[in-house]
C-alpha cells in the first residue's frame, strides 16, 4: 500500500481507521487489487511512473458518511478525491489527479431522490447513473425525459460537474446548465445548499436557481471546492412529435448563411433540437448527411486541403450537397411540420439552390421497432454503442484501448469553421500519431458556439502514449493561439489547458488559488483538478 | 502471474458458488448472475450490431464462437473474473463498488458452461 504524499503511515493509519468507523470495513479499500480497480482504464500514462494512482478507496452511503469521511480526511490531511460513477472514459475516470490521493467513491450513492413530472425536475445522487435515471422514470410510467451524454454509464452529477452535454433540447443539452441546486459537502464537513435550498423548508430548491446573493453553483463544476452529493435538473416533458429534416447547400461558400440561418432558427427556438453538420464531398458516410442511395458509385471523398473551387466541381459531377445540416424538431406533431416548413422557407430565401430532404417523423410513444431505429440519444435513451468507436470490429481490426478527446470551442459562423479545417488539418497532418475520426466539421451540442472534437487514441504502449501527450499539447497550444479554448480536458492535461487560459497573468487561475486557500485551507479536495492545486503544492 | 494472483480469491468463491451447492441455490445464483449481465454487460454485449462488445467478439472469433456471450458454452468462471477485473481493449476493468465479488460469482456462474 502507498501512503498519501507528506502524510506518515501512522495519519494514514488513523485516518483509515475513521474512514471504517464512518463507512464500515468492506467500504474500505486498501488492497493492491482493490486499489488498482481505480485506476484510469484510459490513461495517457498507462504503466508510466506518472501515471495516477489511489493509495486508497472509501466509499461512503450516505451525506452523513461523506461528512465522516472528509472531517477526518481534513483532520489528517489526507488527500482524497471524490468520484462520482468513475466513468468519466476519456477525462480521467476514476483515477485522481495526485498520485497517492484516496478516491472518495460515491458509486453507492445511487439513489434518484425525486421525479417530479408535473414541474418536470429530479433530484438524484452522484452514483446514480443515466441507466439508472431512465430505468427509474420508465419503471413508474413517468412523462419525463431525460438528456444524456452518448455513454450512458456516466453519473448524471459527474456528467453536469465536468460539464458534458447530450442530444436533445438546447436547454437540456449543457447539462451544467440543465441543473437547479446543489448539496455539497465542504472540506470542514459543513454541508451547503446552493439556491433556494440555503433557505430551510425551501419549497422551490428546483424551481429557481439562484436564491439571493452571489449565484456560486459554477464554483462546484471542474473544481475541487467541495463533494457535490445532490443536485437538481430540469427535465423535458415527454413531447407528442418529433421530426427531422436534411437541408443541403450546393457551394462551398455557402456554409457561411448555412449557418448563420441555423444560429437564426436556434436561436429564436424555431429549431428545438440538436442540429448535426455534415458534407458529403468529405465523408461519403457522414451520419445524417446523406440521404440517397448512390453514394458508391460517387468519386472517392475530398480531403480539408481541397480548394473550395474543387470542392464546388465536386458536387457539380457527383450531384450532392457541398454541405448540409439535419434539423431536429421536438413538440405538437402540427408545431413541429410548422417548424421544419418554416425553416425550409428560410433556408430557400437565404441561399440559392438549397435542396431539402424530410427524414423521420414520429409522434410518441415510440414502437418497438422504432425504438430500434432511432437515435437512441436524442430521444434521450442511454447506450453504450458510442464505444464502437476504437472497438475491434470488422472495420478495425487492431482495436484501441482507449482515447482522450480534443475539443475547442470556436465561434458559431461559417468564417471560423473554415479557418479551425484549415488550422486543425494543419496541426494535424504532421502529427506522429493516429487519430479517431476526422477533423471535418464541429459538432452542435452548445446552441451558442461550436465544438470540434477529435479523438485520439490510447494504447498499452508507452512510446505510443508519449506521441499523443505530445500530439495533444501541439494542438492545445495552436488552438490557443487562435483563441480556441477546451471546454473539458483530462487530469494530463488540465494544467497545461489551464495554462492557455491566461488573460491578465493568469488571474483566473490565481483567483481559483485563492479561492481553494479559504474554502479548503489544508487542500484535501481533489487537488490539481482543473489546475486548481492547494498552496503546500502549488508550483512557483 | 500477478492477475492471477489477484483473482485466485475470486475464483475460489465462484467455485463454490457453482460447485457443491443445492440446484435451487444454483438457479438462484444465475438468476442474480443474469440480473448482473443485464445491468453491467448487456449494454455491450447485447445482441445487434448497435452492441460494441458483440461486434467486437465477431470481429475476433469471425463466427468460430458465438458472439454472443450468454450463448458462449466455454467461458469457465475464471475467465469471466479475469475481464471484469483487469478489462480488455476499450473495455475497462470494473470496481467492487460496482460489480461486487459476490456479483461477479454470480454473473461468471451464469456464463459459465452447464
């Protein structure tokens, strides 16, 4: 067993004694077997001395346990680090930021606290899982639906707090912003509600966000200020309908008012869903791009470094769209053929030559069969199929063991989708290593600004892995420097995006310093997430 | 081998939960293991080609075993132990928060060969 960085076997000792007194002694984990289920499945630092790993596990039931638990972790200054479903693939998972750190597992916190579908909000824990949410409200013929990530084993509290998004309303997508009130427990113990739930008796913890005085939810997401251990969110009532359609554009230039027209219809809630870019002169098999039959006996795909004169005789000879986006409809089956006659209209004034395709239309609820044909996502069913990505499968034969993402946000127009193809392609096209996907065109889940996500895959192979970290910081930097920023990132490189959010000498970065100082003085909580690391370990 | 090390205790108690018991309490374990397979496998080694883990397994078998892993007649418990602890490919391992070893007993009971 290791022992926590600076703290004696004995403080180590003791404390894991508490932690059983608080938990019970099979909620304690201290085995090198045990132990080790906590590492990062997906780490970049896999079998590297720098790789992070739990000196310890506790996993606690109850509020009142995980008051127990932090207030002898603060007593013996034991780092600890709070999981929610430890699912978070990609990000980290259940591994903690500082090697030696005891991962407070709160997996067994899994209860849904409340569904209410009159108001339409929950109030769940963080071991409760997307599977578990949509179980809980199927189970009880419940009219709500609820929004999730493409895996569908992720927490719904750890999802919100790393801010993770999903597949159907702009309001319900941010899960972050979807949420109403927050319990969390401090590094003393003390438990807070944020919101209206600071207010006791209050009546409307989830009907109203912000209470009276600072609104401090915010501080509680990609931190390491408290252990969240309950939080509120809104949900979508169940609509009646839900429609689809394909708009294609026949000229290169044309993804500029493609998306203005998008922002316009988004923006002014005529487009409810998520919408989804695509370009069948880059990807014969774009999903939702491509509605005809024909596309193997087309010329093979162009690449980003196409000139946009080649890209508009492309689709001339091989008669597609240069670029197109599915619109996404949600409501009253006679709102939702409004809408989508009303964005077809728009989208014909605004650029000549669009073309339109109607794709499915549903009223609910859904059959069995169509259950099977749908997204399963946007008509918010958890599932694992995302995983077929680096999987081994006839199409891939050398699977991967894993994959961390890249994924800067840039503005909403077609000017700067242009200029990250151009930028990124570049990055890219001289990397020493793979990548999953193409970097083509961002995805939609934010109704205010676009993200490209790219993949990049994780293998048991250390010089393999080294080429990544080295890849991922390229493009950190290079994104940063044209004022793309991550909006999420793995505990490998949190420091290091941190680092590129740097306006006014890193004040952000310094007022978080300052804020970890007051409300956590010993720095047991998560330290280093986010860049966020306690004064006994900052760096000069 | 330090895995199989690691998982010797796990073996033994899935041995017992498969050897040596009545034919009701060996019902009632499947019947858990298969509660097990559909809250934690399921979701990927589901049948259909929206299922990684069953696409993945007809990638590597190419029909030479079953896809399927509920329709497997060669997965000893052991080996079951030994991919929910130490996971494969993307697969991750799973911890005991989640799948416990009394559950994964039951779940390596219910795949293993009758």
């Amino acid at each position: 067993m290791s022992l926590p960085p600076g703290v004696t076997e004995r403080d180590f000792n003791l404390a894991l004694r508490q932690f059983e007194l608080a938990v019970g002694r099979e909620w304690v984990f201290t085995s090198d077997e045990d132990v080790a289920l906590y590492r990062d499945a997906y780490s970049p630092f896999w079998n590297e001395p720098e790789d992070r790993v739990a000196s310890a596990a506790v996993a606690p039931q109850s509020v009142e346990e995980v008051q127990a638990v932090v207030r002898a972790a603060n007593e013996y200054r034991i780092p600890i680090y709070p999981i929610s479903t430890g699912r978070n693939l990609g990000y980290g998972g259940s591994a903690p930021n500082l090697s030696g750190s005891v991962v407070l597992d709160l997996k067994r916190m899994n209860r849904v606290l409340e569904v209410d579908d009159r108001n339409h909000y929950a109030v769940v824990e963080p071991g409760v899982s997307y599977f578990d949410f949509y179980r809980h409200i199927q189970e009880r013929g419940l009219k709500v639906w609820i929004d999730c990530p493409d895996p569908g084993w992720g927490s719904v509290i750890g999802n919100a707090l790393d801010r993770g998004g999903g597949y159907t309303l702009g309001m319900y997508r941010n899960h972050f912003e979807a949420h109403c009130g927050i319990e969390v427990v401090l590094a003393n113990g003390e438990v807070l509600r944020t919101g209206m739930g600071a207010m006791p008796g209050a009546k409307t913890w989830q009907q109203y966000r912000s209470g009276v005085g600072p609104y401090i939810d915010g501080l509680f997401s990609q931190s390491n200020f408290g252990v969240v251990t309950k939080m509120g969110f809104w949900l979508m009532p169940e609509p009646e309908a839900f429609r689809s359609g394909v708009v294609g554009v026949p000229r290169h230039a044309d993804l500029v008012p493609l998306v203005d027209t998008l922002n316009y219809l988004e923006n002014t809630g005529q487009m409810t869903g998520m919408p989804f870019l695509g370009s069948p002169v880059l990807s014969a098999n774009m999903a939702g791009v491509d509605a005809s039959p024909d596309t193997v006996s087309r010329e093979p795909p162009l690449t980003l470094t196409a000139s946009p004169e080649d890209f508009d005789a492309y689709t001339k000879r091989n008669k597609v769209p240069a670029w197109t986006v599915e619109l996404r409809f949600y409501g009253a089956p006679e709102v939702v053929d409004a809408q989508w006659a009303a964005a077809k209209r728009r989208y014909a004034a605004a650029i000549p030559g669009a073309t339109f395709t109607d794709l499915a239309r549903y009223e609910m609820p859904l059959s069995e069969e169509q259950l099977q044909q749908v997204h399963k996502v946007a008509f918010g069913i958890p599932n694992l199929s995302i995983f077929s990505l680096g999987a081994r499968s006839e199409m891939n034969p050398t699977p991967t063991s894993g994959h961390v993402w890249f994924s800067p946000i840039v503005p909403r127009t077609g000017e700067a989708v242009f200029e990250a193809q151009r930028v990124l392609s570049a990055a890219v096209a001289d990397l020493d290593t793979p990548l999953i996907g193409l970097v083509a065109l961002p995805s939609t889940f934010w109704t205010r600004a676009f993200i490209f996500i790219i993949g990049f895959p994780i293998s048991h192979d250390v010089e393999a892995n080294r080429k990544v970290r080295a890849a991922f910081e390229k493009v950190v930097r290079i994104s940063a420097e044209h004022g793309w920023g991550e909006y999420r990132t793995a505990p490998a490189f949190q420091d290091l995006v941190m680092s590129t959010y740097s306006h006014g000498d890193h004040v952000l970065r310094r007022f978080n310093e300052a804020l970890k100082d007051a409300v956590d003085p010993n720095g047991i909580i998560s330290a280093g997430r986010y860049g966020i690391w306690p004064r006994h370990l900052r760096k000069p | 081998m330090k895995t199989k090390i690691r998982y010797c205790g796990v073996i033994a108690m899935i041995l017992q939960g498969v050897s040596g018991i009545s034919h009701a309490a060996d019902q009632d374990l499947r019947a858990t293991g298969k509660q097990v397979f559909d809250r934690w496998c399921v979701h990927c080694h589901g049948d259909g080609p929206e299922y990684p883990g069953t696409v993945a397994l007809q990638a590597l078998y190419k029909g030479a075993k079953p896809a399927l892993l509920e329709r497997r007649t060669d997965l000893a418990p052991a080996i079951t132990g030994q991919f929910v602890r130490n996971g494969v490919s993307i697969m991750p391992f799973f911890r005991k928060t989640e799948i416990s070893d009394a559950e994964l007993a039951a779940l390596a009971a219910y795949l293993a060969p009758r």
